[in-house]
C-alpha cells in the first residue's frame, strides 16, 4: 500500500513546513538587517523584563489554551525542534567561518548582519524560535510524571533557562576597568567604550602588589631579523642549570634573581626596576666557547645578550607571570573597609559587585605600582548558573543510562 | 628520572596497543572468511591492550611530576590524553558489543596519535599562565577528552555503517552502538561547555564571549544535538543519521585541530 502524500501546509506539519518556516524566517531576517542598516542589541531594562514576560506568557497562553491546536503540537514537537537546531546551527557555522566584529569585511557581510551575527535580526529570530519550542516541549513534557521526564525537563529547561536568563541580562551587565594605586582610593572605573562609571558606591586602593615569576628563558635569535631560532627548545635559567640550545652547550655558572649591570658585570641590587641576569658558559659542538652575562633588563636598566657568533645571540626572555597577587583595601559608601586579597580567578564579591585581576603595569613587572582590577556586576548570573547546574544534572543523566536504542528495536 | 627514561612507557605502549590491533584485525578476518575461533589470541589482545593502557599512565603520571603541572596545556598534551581515552573506550565498546573492526580502528588511532606526539616531541615547559591554575583545568580538559574520544568511536561507527550501507548489505547495527555513544559523548561535551563557561566567569568575569573557539564548541555540541533529536523519532532513515554523525565528527575536528588554519582563529584568545 501506499502512503498518499499529504499536501503542503496542512497539519500535521512534518519537516517541509519545518523547514519552510526556518526559511522564511531566515529571508525576513535578512531583509530586515538590509532595510534597517542596524544592529539588533539586547533589550535593556525594563524592556528586558518586559521582553521576557511577553515570550514567556505567550509560550504558557499557547499551552494552557491551545494545548490540543495542531500548530501548537507542530511548534513542541521534533520536526520543529530539528529545524530550530538546524537553523541555529547553520547561524554558528557562519560565525565560526566568517570574522565576527570586523571592519575590514564585505560591504555585504555587513548590510546583511553576517559580520556581527549575534547582534543581527535573524539571530534574534532564530533565538526566538528555539525559546517556543523548548519552553513548549518542557511544559508538555511536564505533564506526564516519570524518573525520564525530570532529566528530560533538566536538559530542556536548563537550557532554556540560561538561553533566557542570558538573552535577558546581557544588557544588565555592568562591567569596569579600575586602575587602583596606593596613595589613593579610586571610585571610578571605565566601560568598554571608555566612559566613566560614575559612583559605584565603592573606592578601592591598593595596599600592596606582589609577583611571581617562573625562572626566565634563554633563547637563541638570529642577530638581524629578531626570529627565534632554537623553538621547540625550552632552557630556563636559573643556579646551576645545565642543558642544550640548538648546537650549544648551555652553563648556568651564576644566576641573580635581582641584579643591576654595571659595566660588563651584574651585581646583586634588590632596587625597583633590577632585573634577573645569568653569566653563562655556551660550548659549541666544534668546542668554541663563549661566556658572559645575559640578562633581560626592565624599564630602568638595559639588559644583556651573549654574541654566539656573528648571525646568532644568546638572549634571556622576560620571564613569564606564574602568579600575581593584590592586597587590596575596599571602602563601602556605608563606611566599612575590607582587606582583600585578590588574584588571577580568585575573584572577591562585595555588595554585588564581583572584584577581578585582570592585569598590572606590565612594562614594569613585579615593580608595578599600580594594578588593574574589573568590577563586574551581573544581577541575572544566579539564572544563569541554575540553568547551567539542570544542564549539568542532565548531562550527568545522559552518561549513566546512555541511549535506551536496543538491539530489539532495528 | 629523565624525560628520555620515561619516554619508554609510551614505547611500550605504541607496542602492546600496535599488537594487539594487529592480532585482533587478524582474528577478525578469520572469522569473517574461515569461521574460527581462536580463545588464546583474544586473551593475548586484551592482556595487550591492558598492559598499554598501564605503561600509557605511568608516563603520564610521570610526566606530570616532570612538569610539575597537569600535562593538558599543549596540543601535543591533549592528543596524548586523547589516546588514552581513545584506546580505553573502544576496550569498553568490545567489552560490550564484541565488535573487533570498531576495537581494531580505535586502538590503530591511538595509537597514530601517539605515535604523532612521539615523532614530534614537543619542549617541556612547564609554566602555566595564572588563568589556568584553577580547579576548573582538570576536570574541563578531562571531561572534553572523554567527549571527544567517544564522539570520535562514533565517527568509526558511522563509517562502518556508511560503508555496507553503500554495498547494501547493512544490517543497522551499527545504529545501537551510535546512539549509546553520542548520548554518553553528548554528557561528556556537555560538561565540557559548562565548566568552561564555569571557569571563564571566574577566571575573566565572563561565562561567554563568543570567542571563535567557544563559537566552534557551540557549532559541535549543536551538532550531536541534531543527531540526538534526528533519532528521536525518525528511526527509520538511519543513513541521514550516520551522515550527520560523520559530518558532526568534521566539525568537532575543526573546533579541537583545525583553529589555527581558520583565519578567525587568528582572533582566539584560546591558545595552542
Ligand atoms: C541540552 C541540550 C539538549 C539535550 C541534552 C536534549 C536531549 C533530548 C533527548 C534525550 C530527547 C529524547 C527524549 C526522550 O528520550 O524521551 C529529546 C527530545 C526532544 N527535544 Fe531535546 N535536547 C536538547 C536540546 C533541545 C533543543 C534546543 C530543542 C528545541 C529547539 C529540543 C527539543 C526537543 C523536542 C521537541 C523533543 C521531542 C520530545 C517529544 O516529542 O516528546 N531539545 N531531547
């Protein structure tokens, strides 16, 4: 027997109206970026929230009351939640190849929103899609009560949820660079586009920055062009270290963590702006050998380097950060102050701002005097993390039983 | 002890997981044209494949003393990790399944990929910038290694089924297999997601920033979302199904391998 074909746009929809409805969506959407020459941004409060209470009333209005309505049944069932998937996926495939918030692209990538995908229309459009169908599906689901339909509601729901509390709080975010230093408070930061944050209710002072380095590197460099010819090969300096840089034998034979240059010789001097510097014994495999001081100078005193021969020089790199650490002193308008030490992804939190390292006066290193620290604000992440813990819950749900397929159903 | 003392480990290794793929490929035509069983070899395979899996952690764990940091910074780092979980996984799948092609081909990657890290050693550093000395490092690599490996073991098994599928001869088995390890895989990636975002929040204040490397972890979890609601209902057109498993696994390679040769990939602030 054969199936009669159902005719295009009676219900129930499959996946040619699916798709067809994707399309459409995908054209409006570009038609709309093309028609209006502007960026889609996030709405901000209150038409956040306002936003928000409109998709989610329309998501429970179509449940409570169309339950049975076969569009409805269209829009939480696996057609629509295939082309949604679809749809989004082709969107972040296009991110994925084409510069994002670029100025050099195409005239065209940019009328049609493809050069700042996440702020265009028919990402919005797409967004929108995927919130109906995965807030009707959850609702649906809800319905029937079982151990599969919880994780089936912790994945659906959790993402839901962070797509949403996302969407909703990205323009609530409030996020500011401060240059605190110690001989006084700093009350205001800069956002991105470089405007003052006004008061932020708190003033922070350093109170004291300190670093730590890992043991700085030798390499060899070609002494015209500056390119690195022993890559792939990693000698740190540091007492007594030993080993081979391309066809050198290299000898620690004297390593000072802070030392000043003086003529051709480095001293042991603990004063802001000393540097790390070695004497080291570099043996050619001919057995010509060559030894002297490098070291990698600072902003106050120059450095040194080793003449391997007339192309090739022994050099030390600045040494790298291994940890950095702010204590810093928190004013509250209410009158408090807090000590607080603060560190990379070791954040603090205090009236609901969270505190960030984010970097310091690197030309100066671990002579810094001032450090720089990112207040960040964002009254929506609680969301955020409660629809990151169902998706976590629900992943965990998806390793242990794995797919139900058995071998019965083929 | 010496990086070139421990490096043994890995030889042995390459050599027991190389065997043992040998002797089961072997068997497995065997059976396929003569019908034979032959007990004593299989226990030898699995002794080696075991025995590698051993040798394979003491070099990392030696390693990790070495470096004195958990050895998961560099590419080189992570195509070690990805061999194990490679090797480890398909044992488990023949444990289960009993299916020789999938055990032969995984343990041959494996070992391929460690025999990539071993013609190209790659420097020891040891530093590790302050952003990726959190809690989160371990378990956000692990996890990801664990998805990529099993995602991978699909990949395999939908070109088993693409193939006598194409000499319509295909009995659909391999459709059993697949699904059980997109679904765990699918876990896997998305812990992997969520502990980034996780992280970045508490290392850059941030939870997602569209990074183009962040952006490619998006497109390869979509992916295999598609594939999951694909086989939801539509059991019947299992060849879709392994296409978009075999194309789902291309654009994991691109977000894991293929960054640097993307020109957004220039932009990254993932490194390696
Ligand atoms: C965290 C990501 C997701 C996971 C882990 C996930 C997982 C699943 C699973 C395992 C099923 C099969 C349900 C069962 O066996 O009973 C399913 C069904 C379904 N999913 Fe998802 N999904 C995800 C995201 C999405 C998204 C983004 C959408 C919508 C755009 C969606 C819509 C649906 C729909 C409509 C069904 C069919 C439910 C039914 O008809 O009962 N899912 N999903």
């Amino acid at each position: 027997m054969k199936k009669e074909k159902r005719p295009f746009w009676v219900f129930p929809w499959g996946y040619r109206e699916s798709f067809a409805v994707v399309i459409t969506v995908a054209i409006s959407g570009f038609a709309l970026s093309f028609i209006l020459q502007k960026e889609v941004s996030a709405p901000t409060w209150p038409n956040n929230i306002i936003t928000g209470v409109i998709l989610v009333a329309a998501i429970l209005l179509f449940h409570i009351f169309f339950p049975k309505h076969s569009f409805v049944k269209w829009l939480s069932g696996s057609y629509a939640a295939i082309s949604s998937i679809s749809f989004y996926l082709f969107l972040i495939i296009l991110m994925g190849f084409i510069p994002q918030n670029s100025n050099n692209s195409l005239e065209i990538l940019n009328g049609s929103g493809l050069s700042h995908i996440t702020s265009s229309h028919i990402f919005l459009f797409a967004q929108i899609y995927m919130f109906l169908v995965l807030g009707l599906v959850t609702l649906r689901r809800l319905e029937r009560f079982s151990t599969r339909n919880i994780f089936f509601f912790l994945n659906h729901f959790g993402l839901w949820l962070t797509l949403f509390a996302a969407g909703m709080g990205s323009s609530d975010i409030k996020r500011f660079t401060m240059e605190i230093n110690k001989n006084e408070p700093s009350f205001q930061g800069i956002n991105s586009k470089g405007e003052s944050s006004g008061d932020l209710g708190l003033a922070l002072q350093l109170e004291e920055f300190s670093i730590e380095h890992y043991s700085p590197k030798a390499f060899i460099i070609n002494a015209k062009t500056g390119d690195i010819m022993s890559e792939n090969q990693i000698f740190s300096l540091e007492k007594n270290a030993k080993g081979n840089l391309g066809e050198w034998q290299i000898a620690v034979k004297d390593f000072i963590e802070y030392g000043i240059g003086m003529g051709e010789k480095f001293h042991a001097v603990y004063d802001i702006g000393a540097a790390p510097a070695a004497y080291v014994e570099a043996k050619h495999s001919s057995g010509n050998i060559v030894e002297g001081w490098i070291s990698c100078g600072s902003f106050r005193f120059p450095g040194n380097f080793l003449e391997l021969s007339e192309e090739k020089l022994l050099i030390m790199a600045e040494p790298e950060a291994k940890s950095y650490l702010s204590k810093i002193k928190i004013y509250t308008k209410e009158g408090e102050v807090y000590l607080a030490d603060l560190s990379v992804g070791r954040p603090v939190s205090i009236n609901g701002w969270k505190i960030y390292q984010i970097s310091y006066d690197e030309s100066k290193g671990k002579w810094s005097e001032i450090s720089i620290v990112e207040l960040v604000k964002d009254p929506w992440l609680w969301l955020v993390y409660a629809g990151l813990i169902m998706l976590i819950a629900g992943a965990v749900y998806l390793i242990i039983t794995g797919s139900r397929t058995k071998n019965s159903e083929l | 002890m010496k990086p070139d003392d421990f490096t043994i480990f890995a030889n042995i290794s390459l050599i027991s997981w190389g065997l043992s793929g040998i002797i089961m490929s072997i068997l497995f035509f065997r059976e396929v044209f003569a019908d034979k069983k032959h007990k004593f070899w299989v226990i030898v395979a699995h002794f080696l494949a075991i025995s590698g899996l051993i040798s394979i952690i003491i070099f990392v764990v030696e390693l990790w003393l070495l470096l004195d940091r958990p050895p998961m910074r560099t590419l080189g780092e992570t195509r070690l990790w990805y061999s194990i979980f490679l090797v480890l996984v398909s044992y488990l799948v023949y444990l289960k399944w009993k299916y020789k092609a999938l055990f032969v081909s995984g343990i041959m990657f494996g070992v391929l990929f460690l025999l990539i890290n071993m013609l190209h050693p790659e420097a020891l550093n040891k530093n590790l910038p302050p952003a990726l000395q959190s809690a989160w490092f371990i378990p956000h690599v692990v996890v990801y290694m664990i998805a990529y490996a099993l995602l991978g073991m699909s990949w395999l098994v939908a070109i088993f089924g693409l193939l006598p599928y194409f000499r319509k001869q295909w009995k659909g088995r391999e459709t059993v297999i697949a699904d059980n390890l997109v679904y765990i895989g699918f876990g896997f990636l998305t812990l992997g997601l969520v502990f980034g975002a996780l992280w970045a929040k508490e290392a850059w204040g941030n939870y997602w920033t569209w990074d183009p490397k962040e952006t490619w972890a998006m497109i390869t979890w979509f992916a295999y979302m598609l594939y999951i609601h694909y086989r939801f209902r539509h059991n019947k057109n299992k060849i879709t199904a392994l296409l978009i498993l075999f194309f789902a696994f291309i654009l994991l390679i691109i977000c894991w391998l293929g960054m640097q040769y993307l020109s957004v990939g220039a932009n990254s602030v993932h490194t390696y």
